[in-house]
C-alpha cells in the first residue's frame, strides 16, 4: 500500500483492515503526520507482517521514533528514510533490534536468533546441459 498525504485517522483505517497481512507500506510525503509517538502505535499493529517500510520526507520521523520501531517491527527488512531531516543515525534502532533479539539475521540467513554461526546445508549443483543454438544455415 502507499500513497500521499496520509494523517492519523486514515492511516488508521488502512491498519485497522490491513494489519494482518500488510507486507509493504510507503506514506511518505505525509506532512499531515506531527505525531512520533502515534506514528510508531499505529505501525506496530503489523509489526509481525510488515516488511517493507517507507517513510520518506516525514518531519516526525527521528532517531526516537525509527529506535521505537525498531522495537515493534520484526520483519522489517527495507527501511525507506530519504529526506527525514532528524535522524542522524541507526544506531538506536539496531541497538533496540539486538535487544529484542531480531536485528542480526544476514542477507544469506545463515545466523540464528542467538547470533550464532549456523551450518547451511550445501545442495547438489545439477550438471547443466549445453544450450543448442541453431546454425545460420538451420535458421534459413
């Protein structure tokens, strides 16, 4: 879901019907969004689904609000913050991410919630056949 201009009461609404399964939102460009502290209350109402997050050109969007989220949004992977003129680092939501125990999972998955060094299991490469590719005399 994205688009323009969102505020508290129709962010809500979206959320309240979409929460469940909602996988990727963009409202940036939503200069009707003051509040951090609600912004983070109505995210985290799919925090276990959300994995994709745009939040670009959004004045209340600091280092408070994005450690804040860290907190309350597992499954985030993509965090979109262009233009969000108060954050000046990730720190705190890395830092809170640790602490909730989701923050360390590498690209190739090869990391357990402990942070541990996990063994992935190797697959049998399949032998690939040679492309054919007709001659020119074939094609004509």
């Amino acid at each position: 879901a994205s688009g323009l201009g969102w505020n508290e009461t129709t962010l809500s609404t979206l959320l309240s019907y979409t929460s469940s399964f909602l996988r990727g939102l963009s409202i940036g460009f939503s200069p009707l969004l003051h509040n951090g502290s609600t912004l983070v209350s109505l995210l985290s109402s799919c925090g276990s689904t959300l994995e994709r997050l745009g939040l670009h050109f959004i004045d209340c969007v600091d280092n408070v609000v994005l450690g804040e989220l860290g907190g309350v949004l597992k499954e985030l992977c993509v965090l979109d913050i262009r233009g969000c003129g108060g954050v000046s680092s990730l720190s705190g939501m890395m830092e809170t991410r640790f602490e909730y125990g989701f923050e360390n999972e590498e690209e190739d998955g090869n990391h357990d919630h402990d942070g541990k060094k996990m063994k992935k299991k190797k697959k049998e490469k399949k032998k690939k056949k040679p492309r054919h590719y007709p001659s020119r005399a074939q094609c004509s």
